[in-house]
C-alpha cells in the first residue's frame, strides 16, 4: 500500500475523533451550556448534517484542484472551527462550528477517498478503502477514549483544543506527501462532466448500498451517541469508566473494519449476509438486557466489531458501484454514511424522551432489522448487475 494512505489516515484519525468524541463528553456539554441532553445530540446531528452537504459540493468543486492544496486548505477549516468551539459560550455558535468543522471534513475524505481510488488498483479497493477507515477505528479506540478523559478532567473546551492541536502534524503529512496535481487516468478523463458522474447513481446495486449504509450506520450512530448515557443510566457505570467503554467499542470497531479489508474485495456477498443477522440479533439483545453492566460491556465489543464490518463493506461497496464516477464517488460514500450519522441521533433523541435512556438501542434494533430485510430482498438485483460493480 503506498505510504500516502497511512498519512491520510493519520488525518481521518484527527477528525474522527472530533465526529465521535461528543459521545464522551455530551452530557458535560448539556449540563455546561444548560440545554438538554436530547438538545445537545443535535451536535453530532449537526456536524452529520454539515458532511452531507459538503461533501458532494466540496467534491465538485476540488475535482480539479490540486489534491495537496485542497486536503490542506480543508484541514485548516477543520482547526478554525474547533479553536471557535472551544471558546464559545453559546450552544447555537458551537452547533455552527460543529457544521463548520463538518464542511471542512466532508471535503478531506471525499477528496481522500477519491484520490485512493486512482492510486490502487480496482482489486485492491476495499482494502485501500479500509486502511483510511482504519483512522476512524483508532480514532474510537485511542481518541476518543483520551478525549472523553480529557474532557471529564479539565472539561470539554479541552478536548476541542486538544483535537485542534491534533491535526496540526496532519496537516504537514498532507503538505509533505500530497499529490501536487489530480491523479489522471483513462477512466477520470472519460468521465469529464459531474452530470455523467451523477447518473452512475441510476445504477440499482448503487441505491440499494446507499440505503444499506444510511440504515446500519443511522444504527449504529443512533446508539454510540447516547453509550455515555446510557452507561451511566440504566447499566450503573461510572463516569470514569465511560472512556474505557468507548475503547470497548473502538477496539470491536477496529477488528471489524480489519475484516472487512481483508474479505470485502471477494467475498462482500457473504459478509453482508452473516453481519447483518449477526449485528440485528446482538441490537436486540442488548436492548432486552441494557440495564445489564456485563452485557452492556460485552455488546460494546461486538457492535463494534459488526457495526463497522458491516459498515465498512458498504461503504466500499458505493465506490465499486459507481466506478464511472472516478471523482464524486468518495462523496457519495461520505453522504450515505452521514445520512446514517444525522438520522441515527435524532431517532435516538426521540427516543430518550419517548421510551427513556434505553430508547436508542431499541431504534438501533429496528433499523438493522430493515436493513436485513432489505438486503434479503434485494439479492437478485445484485446478481443481476454483478458486471456494474466489476466483479
């Protein structure tokens, strides 16, 4: 694998743990800035929200910019941003630069995930794919863990300011390594207008992986944003304990996206159709036995692993169905797992105030329950157009 993807994902590692560290430190906020816990998820909603607007308006507009200078000049919006957060005392400008930030975001891995796409072969996709989703995974394993203990200890300004300095040897990897000019090929040559790079998503196999990723990863989101919550409420844990869980779960998520690098460029058919039931079947479960410390620490892991096995399949999948799209493709990727990312909160949000602190988990259930249905329903149409996804 070249060394550039190891450098993307340092930075995809920084701004991963700005997406999910909120989970940590979302009731310090609340209770800081005085809104409720419901009110204070829209954060992550927001900076959700914020990356599926940008990244197909970022996309377009840096398709044929230099690579170097758009993923810098995204990276030190993302640093603005976060210094803004930290030092306002208002909830309204804070969700702001939360959709700032996610602006700055969307268009570092739209243009990441593309670039990628045009440096390895097609066969060797998934796995290249994954190495930069692997930032997010040690983002939830070392990250956000850090983050969350940062916040409860000094409080949550901190972790901003903490994820601001972050990215600063970031953004010299990508100033270092960086392509100066777009990777051209045939293939993006060919597709020289966004109109015919838009109309890869008529393809069938294409909307049905984009309804597969919003509805598993709106599942898994709807839960990890509330787990501090939840943790503290219904299971007993404690706030100090709260970091290690988050690690539980990024360490899961982080043999879940290893799996699917190593499996989802040959085998993704049956990895979807063992994770799918397997992921359903553990929401379930663990919306039955929430109160429960032990399971909630034994679902930690294996959500995790599943969520983003899953989910990083998926993902993958998007790009290799729209191949004809060389230069938007990681945006359509980047919406459909942030569709998920501002769907997930709100329902999970709703919930709280519905059914309680164990409402997500049960929302969690039912949307991969549809998923699962979806997919079983759908299986013909990828066997129908395995020559679309080229393979």
């Amino acid at each position: 694998m070249p060394v550039l993807l190891y450098l993307l994902a340092v930075a995809v590692f920084a701004q991963g743990t700005s997406e999910f560290v909120l989970a940590g430190i979302l009731p310090g906020i609340a209770t800081d800035l005085e809104v409720p816990l419901g009110r204070a998820g829209s954060l992550t909603s927001g900076f959700a929200l914020g990356m599926v607007i940008g990244a197909p308006a970022m996309a377009a507009a840096a398709r044929r910019l230099s690579p170097r200078w758009t993923l810098a000049g995204f990276l030190t919006l993302f640093i603005a941003a976060h210094v803004l957060g930290a030092v306002t005392d208002s909830f309204a400008i804070l969700l702001g630069s939360r959709i700032g930030a996610a602006l700055a975001n969307a268009g570092f891995l739209a243009v990441a995930l593309s670039t990628v796409t045009r440096i390895v072969p097609a066969e060797r996709h998934t796995r290249a794919l994954t190495t930069i989703l692997g930032g997010t995974t040690v983002a939830l394993i070392v990250g956000v863990p850090a983050g969350a203990f940062v916040g409860d200890v000094l409080g949550w300004r901190a972790t901003l300011w903490a994820i601001a300095l972050l990215c600063l040897p970031a953004l010299v990897a990508v100033l270092a390594a960086t392509p100066t000019r777009p990777q051209e090929t045939a293939e993006t040559r060919a597709a020289n207008t966004i109109g015919r790079e838009l109309a890869s998503l008529r393809r069938r196999p294409a909307q049905w992986n984009i309804v597969l990723a919003v509805l598993v990863n709106a599942a898994t989101f709807c839960t990890f944003t509330y787990l501090a919550a939840i943790a503290t409420g219904p299971a007993g844990l404690t706030d100090r304990t709260v970091p290690l869980l988050l690690a539980v779960f990024g360490i899961g998520a982080f043999f879940g996206v290893n799996v699917a690098g190593r499996f989802g460029d040959r085998h993704w058919r049956p990895l979807i159709t063992v994770t799918g039931p397997l992921l359903m079947a553990g929401w379930v479960l663990l919306a039955i036995t929430v109160a429960n410390p032990v399971a909630l620490w034994f679902a930690a892991l294996t959500q995790g692993a599943l969520s983003f096995a899953l989910g990083s399949t998926l993902i993958a999948r998007i790009i290799a169905t729209v191949r004809d799209a060389p230069t938007m493709g990681g945006s359509f990727a980047t919406v459909a797992l942030n569709i998920g990312a501002v769907a997930g909160p709100v329902a999970g949000g709703l919930a709280i105030e519905a059914l309680g602190v164990h409402g997500p988990v049960i929302v969690s259930a039912v949307l991969v329950t549809l998923a699962v249905g979806v997919w079983f329903t759908c299986r013909a149409a990828y066997r129908q157009d395995r020559g679309a996804a080229g393979r």
